[in-house]
C-alpha cells in the first residue's frame, strides 16, 4: 500500500488529503467516494509522516499474525460463484449463499460485507476492491471484466483456473522443497547434540595437552563454549535478526529491492532459477489469460505485473507498459527488458504480426512452465550435492578434531 496526496477543490478552495491506496486510480476512486462534492484535481505519491509510519508498523505486525485466507478456499468460493451465476442466479444471491456455506471466517465476513454492498446498489468491483490484498490484482480486473461484459460466470471460471495453476505450482515446489529442508534441519541438530554432548567428555583430556591443539578442535572447542555458555542468547539474537530482516524486507522498498535483485544473481546455485521461472510463468499466464478474455493489453500488462512478487523484476516489467504507451510495440518492449529469451521474442513478434498474439502468449507461458516444472521434478538431484558437501564437511570437521589431538598424544607416549 502506498500513500498519496489528494487535491481536491470545493467552492473555490483547494485541500489536500492524505490517502492510503493500492494505486493512484484507487486513491482518485476512494477520494471520489469518500468526499461527494468535492473536485478531485490530482493524487500524488507521498511519503507517510513519522505516526503513519509507525501505525503502519504496528499494523503490519498484527497482520503477521492473523491467518491469511487459504487460496483453496478462496478458489472454491470463486467456483461456487461461477456455477451459480451461470444457473442464473443473480451475483447477490450467489455471494449470500457462499458467506453462508464457507467455513472460513475471514472470508465469511469479507463476502458478507461483499454481499451487503452489493444490495446498497455497489457494482461487484467496486465491492471488492477494499479486498484487493486479500484476493490479489487478478481477482479484481477478472471482476471488472465480468462486470463489463456482463458474464461474471466465464470470467470467474478463468480465475478459478488461474488461480488453480498458481496454487498447484506452489504446492509442488513446496512439496519437492520439504525433503531436503528436513534434511538439512536434521543436520544442524546432529551437529548440534554432538558438540553440545560428545565434546565436553574430551575437553578435559584436550586441555591436559601442552601443545596447541589444531584448528579443526580449536573450532569445536570454541563452538562447545558458545553453545553451553550463550545458547539461549545465540537462538534470540537469531530470532531478532530474522523477525528484523523480514520487517525490514515487507516494509522497505530498497533493501527489498536489493534482496530480490540477488536472489535473481546467477551465482545463486539454482535459486536464481527458480524465482526466475516462476515469477515469469505466474507473470504470462496471467498476462495471456487477461488478453485471451479480451482484456486491452496496457491493463492486462497492469494486473499481470502485480502478481509479481520480485521486485527486481517488477520494476523491469513495470518498464513495459510505459514504452507501449510511447508507441513501441509489445515486443521491443519486453527485448528491452532483457528478461526474455530471443527465441520467446519472436514469437511474440509473430503473434502481434498475425494478431495470434494470445495463442504466441500460452506458448511462451508453456515454455515458462516446461522450465520451472523441470526445476521441480529435478530439484533433489539439484540439491544433492549441496548436501553431501555440508555432510561431509560436517564430519570430517568433527572427525579432525576429536581424532587429531588423539594421534598426536598417541606419538607422545611413543
């Protein structure tokens, strides 16, 4: 959320009103809503003062807290509306009769209140749009286009589809990501336990040795005396670091900037790959989804970009629509970003030269898909020999400084 400057004019006097809003429309449209009368000039962003800043804060640990809507639930409800529009009930009655059957209390509430503004003569996207967090930016430009062409059934059919994909693509990666994750948990534990155990029956026997013990013991040592000494320090300090660092990260557009931007560095071993592939499949499928639906391409490439989480990349894509409004065609402006092959460009030229540019777009989205679902399926031959690095580094570190001082008092007693 951002914050902008709203001028508005009455009776010959201008004002200015802070508002706090998804994007300069939805700060013009709330201002609209929420002072009748009024001549709205112009919104410009704005930076928060020092209060705004700290309820901001406040408010972002508080939702840290609060169970998110789990998209399955929200696919379902979004499905259920499809399917009882098409049958011809009206949108009012379909969302009444899903706040009613959905087990979600978050969601309940939202598509009661969805429901209740509706009844007071609100169109459906204007409803929606206070709960654009909640349901994303596709939720609300599939709304619209809904709304529009006045077959909310087909258009919430395709997000059910969208969504569907995303959820699924999530799932894999999480599901390919929890072996080598407990993996590796284990291993800290392990490692842990034997220092915090098996070390200390040798320190006496170690400090008896008049010579320097070797770097490998002198590292164990020095672990063993942290540990049993500062453990409970050690685990807050890292605590605090973490919570911190994810404050810092959701809150602070540069540092999150700098973070995205190495996170997509090629010297990150396979997880440049993956963000990469992912970001830029959940980027056209949207996209192509939204022109396919008749969407005009400067809106779909709007919404498309806000489903993408990297800022890094955001900011290039963000790029795009700003050269297509300057009369470059979509794919100079995409070849400008330097974030599609030059194979997936020509395509796009040839979908926009034979107006196929939505079938060009399900292909380049496929191509996307093709590379990050073989990322996943091949994850753990990926991460195995990352894994037998860390292993056999840990052993051979424990084995050196347990066995090392042992030889050398077995040639002193020689």
């Amino acid at each position: 959320m951002n914050y902008y400057k709203v001028t508005m004019s009455h009776r010959g006097k201008r004002t200015h009103e802070v508002i706090k809003a998804q994007s300069k429309i939805s700060a013009l449209r709330s201002a609209k809503q929420n002072f009748t009368g009024f001549n709205i000039i112009k919104a410009e962003e704005t930076t928060p003062d020092l209060g705004a800043k700290m309820v901001d804060m406040l408010e972002g640990v508080k939702k840290s807290f609060e169970p998110k809507i789990d998209i399955g639930n929200k696919i379902s409800s979004i499905r259920q509306i499809a399917v009882m529009t098409d049958a011809g009930i009206s949108i009012h009655d379909s969302i009444e009769e899903v706040a009613k059957n959905t087990e979600n209390a978050k969601l309940k509430n939202i598509f009661t209140v969805i429901g209740n503004d509706i009844n007071a003569g609100k169109g459906i996207g204007d409803s929606i749009e206070p709960y654009r967090d909640e349901f994303g930016h596709v939720a609300l430009a599939m709304t619209n286009l809904g709304e529009k062409t006045g077959n909310i059934a087909g258009a919430y059919h395709k997000l059910a589809n969208i969504l569907e994909s995303i959820r699924d693509n999530t799932k894999k990666f999480k599901k390919a990501i929890r072996t080598p994750m407990i993996t590796f948990a284990a291993m800290g534990v392990a490692f842990t336990i034997l220092i915090m155990v098996v070390v200390p029956k040798f320190k006496e026997m170690f400090e008896k040795f008049e010579s320097a013990l070797p770097i490998p013991t002198q590292i164990l040592l020095a672990l063993e005396h942290i540990l049993n000494n500062y453990g409970l320090y050690v685990m807050m300090v890292l605590a605090g670091i973490t919570f911190s660092g994810i404050h810092t990260y959701k809150n602070s557009k540069e540092f999150k900037y700098k973070v995205d931007k190495l996170l997509v560095n090629p010297k990150f071993y396979l997880i440049h790959k993956i963000i990469f592939f992912a970001t830029m499949h959940k980027y056209t499928l949207v996209f192509g989804e939204l022109v396919k639906s008749g969407i005009p391409v400067s809106e779909a490439l709007d919404t498309a970009v806000g489903m993408v989480d990297n800022l890094y990349i955001k900011q290039k894509l963000l790029t795009v629509n700003a050269n297509i409004s300057r009369g470059i065609s979509l794919s100079d402006a995409f070849e400008q970003t330097e974030l599609f092959e030059n194979m997936l460009l020509q395509m796009i030229r040839a979908g926009e030269s034979s107006g196929q540019l939505d079938a060009m777009l399900e292909k380049v989205e496929g191509y996307y898909d093709g590379r990050f679902q073989d990322l996943i399926d091949n994850l753990a031959a990926y991460i195995e020999p990352i894994m037998l690095f860390f292993i056999a580094g840990l052993v051979l570190l424990m084995a050196l400084g347990i066995f090392m001082p042992m030889w050398d008092l077995g040639k002193a007693v020689k």
